[in-house]
C-alpha cells in the first residue's frame, strides 16, 4: 500500500515510525515532513495546508491512503477534496471538523447532547463580553473560538485580567480571525487528560490515555505551549473512571455528530479535566495529539495501517487493536525562548547517541546544506520511552534527552513525574 503523510512535526514522524513497521506498506511519504521523517520517507516539498497540492499529488504518486495530521487542512476540507478524487483518508471532513474549528460549535453540541461541560457563554461584542464577566467575578477562561495553534485558552485571575484578554482578543485581534467570537467559561478545579480514539463514524475504539503538559516550565509555570511532553497512561484513574468517559464522553460524541448530520471519521480527540464531580470536557480535537501520539503509539502492538486503512473505509469493527502494558513518556525538547521569539539554524548534537529502545521523534528540524541536523521550529525533537513502568520510562527518557545538545536548548524536567492521589468521587462515578 501507498501512503502519504500530511504534516511536519514529531506527530508525523511517530505515525511514519509506526506505519513504517506494517508489512503491507509499500511507500511512505510525508508532506512536507522534517529531517526525522527523511530517513524512512521521501519527504514532499508541499505545505500541508496546500490542498490543491496535496490532492494533486497523491492522484501523481498513486497514493492508496492519505494520514492527515494537522487540524488546518482537515478543517480546509483536505479529507473532502480527496474522497472526491477518490482517494481514501483518513480523518473528517470539513464539517466535522468544526469540532476543533469552533469551540463555539463544540459548546453548544455538548449542552444539546447533554455531555458534560463548563458554564459558559460565547460573545463577538466586548461590551456584552466585559457585563458578563464584571456580574461572573471568579476566575474564568477566556478562549479564542477559531484554532490558535493550541495556545487560544487562557485562565485568568480575576475580572480585570479577564476583561483585558476579552479585549486583546475581541478588540485587538491578538489571534486574529480566530479570535472574532470568544467563549467565557468558568475555571475549574482539577486535572486533565487526554482521550484519544479512532473511530469511523459507528465503531469507537479508545486509545489509552495520557496526559499533556502544556505550560512551558517546570510546576506547570509560563505561558501555554503545544505541549512539552506527555505520559500514557495516567495511572491516577480509576478504570470506572476511564470506561465511563468512554461511553460518556467519546462514544456519546461520535452519536452527536451522527445525529447532527456531520458523521465523524478518523481521530476522536476531547481533552478533559477530571474535578471532584466528575470528567467535563474543556475542548475537541479533530486528530491525534502532540505530543500524546508521541507518548501513545509506542504503546500499540496492532498494525496501525490496519486500522487507518478500517477506519477510512467504514470497517473499524473488523480489526482488532491492541496495546502493551507498559507505560510511555514523551519529552519535548524545544528551542530557547519558545513560545516566543527563537532562535532557527543551530547544530544539534547527540542525535546518535540515543539507545536502541528510544524512540526520537523530529519535529522543528531540517538537514542544511553541510549535512548536519539543525533546528527549524519551536518545539524541535520528542524523546519518547517506554518502561514497566512509569518512573522506568521516565529514567530511559530523561538518560537520553540528557545527551541531545543544542545552543538553548530547552525541556521540562517533570514530565510525567508529579504524584497525584485521586479523590474518591473520582473513583465512583456513575
């Protein structure tokens, strides 16, 4: 089989890793993929919110099989433009999508469908926006209702912090477009998880969970990144727990969208954060995490063709997926000064140093012309181990981070490593 992969980060490249492993695969390339994804694809000079691009190319390549990766050509209708063609994908059409595209779209699905969910209300006017917040006094989430490249959330103190970022997004267009409608949502307590699943519009297979770290500094401090690692599985949940979010959560979201004429196909992937009540969902994603598939797929014995290649094409329930006990830690290695301003073109050392049981997945690299390893983005490598058991990944992976070198170079040190006891209310739900 012929496969291309769209995307360039260390997302892409744990899929290319994974799919290299099938033996029904017969060529893999990515688009426009990074120095990782060169040594076991042909990388493809095409942007991957080029649609014209990709959908012409894989007609030339004879691609069997399209993996999107990022949400921005998934939401510019990639996937539709390809069933068109003829050409199977995998991940959701245009409509579907919307589930990432507008948290105003996904709220109002959730309050329908009855899944649970913040208080909450959506604005396009900063005056209507600044009364509800000055008469909501706690502290609140203010979030962008377009993509803002993961970093669109933003927790406040209090009204007036809350009532500035109303109006940076709102008034000053700090997210552009995305941030012409807001939602103003209350701040609750507790602790997130990650739930990813395939699914091909009926069949719904959950993948384990993990859990994401977005702040860019140790003890969750600085601002909000794309994800500075993550760990699989979060050993804090009860497996009540994890079923009921499953049947609560995932399966009534894949029934939702059906119901609502938007049948959902690909990766299901809701972030929640578990509070002393219960899971409540903060947002949608419309295909796999990064850093969690980074911290998940090293975790799957099936053949994950085989279940792409299902999922594309409506008969997800006549594949069996399995996963291996052991636990997974991802740690993302980043530039200076990430997510701000920083620094592209530096050397990176070690990259041979890392052992044969670690996974090192690119993402913000490119091969310069001397044909040396460089850095070419924010978040540029992930370092990914598996261990019996938690704190075992966790050694295997900081041993090996610990040998990669970059000018600046950056990482969290707590990846996976903060303990956590579980009230009991989680642990009971119904």
């Amino acid at each position: 089989m012929r496969v291309l992969i769209v995307g360039s980060g260390a997302r892409e490249h744990a899929l290319a890793w994974k799919l290299r492993q099938s033996p029904r695969l017969d060529a893999l390339y990515v688009s426009p993929g990074n120095a990782g994804t060169a040594e076991i694809a042909d990388n493809l000079a095409i942007k991957a919110n080029d649609v014209d691009g990709i959908v012409r190319t894989a007609q030339e390549q004879r691609i069997d099989l399209v993996v999107v990766g990022p949400e921005e050509p998934l939401t510019l209708g990639l996937v539709d433009r390809l069933d068109a063609a003829g050409i199977a994908a995998f991940g959701p059409s245009k409509a579907a999508s919307e589930i990432e595209a507008s948290k105003v779209f996904a709220k109002d699905l959730m309050v329908r469908h009855g899944i649970p969910t913040a208080k909450h209300r959506s604005f396009d006017s900063v005056l209507e926006a600044g009364t509800y917040i000055a008469e909501h006094p706690e502290p609140l989430v203010i979030k962008a209702d377009g993509l803002a490249a993961g970093k669109g959330a933003i927790l406040t103190r209090d009204s007036a912090e809350a009532f500035e970022v109303a109006d940076a997004l709102l008034c000053d267009r700090v997210f552009g477009d995305a941030g012409a409608r807001i939602v103003v949502e209350e701040r609750l307590s507790g602790r997130e998880t990650s739930a990813q699943a395939f699914t091909d519009g009926r069949t719904v297979v959950s993948m384990p969970l993990s859990c994401d770290h977005k702040a860019v500094f140790d003890y969750d401090e600085g601002p909000n990144t794309g994800g500075m690692g993550a760990y699989s599985p979060p050993g804090w949940l009860s497996p009540k727990t994890v079923d009921w979010i499953h049947k609560h959560v995932t399966v009534a979201t894949v029934r939702a969208m059906a119901e609502d004429g938007r049948p959902y196909r690909g990766v299901l992937y809701p972030g929640l954060l578990v509070t002393e009540e219960g899971p409540n969902v903060l947002e949608y994603n419309c295909r796999f995490g990064d850093p969690e598939t980074q911290a998940v797929l090293p975790r799957l014995k099936s053949d994950l063709l085989d279940i792409l290649w299902a999922v594309a094409n409506g008969r997800l329930q006549e594949v069996s997926v399995e996963w291996r006990d052991e636990a997974c830690v991802a740690v993302v290695m980043a530039s200076g000064g990430y997510p701000g301003k920083y620094e592209t073109g530096l050397p990176i050392e070690g990259l041979d140093d890392i052992d044969d049981d670690v996974m090192l997945f690119h993402a913000g690299t490119k091969k310069a012309d001397d044909g040396r390893i460089v850095t070419n983005g924010g978040r540029v490598l992930t370092v990914s181990a598996l261990g019996a058991t938690l704190e075992e990944a966790r050694r295997k992976a900081y041993a090996n981070v610990e040998r990669i070198r970059w000018q600046g170079a950056h990482y969290r040190t707590d990846v996976g490593g903060r303990r956590y006891r579980p009230r009991p209310e989680w642990l009971e739900i119904p």
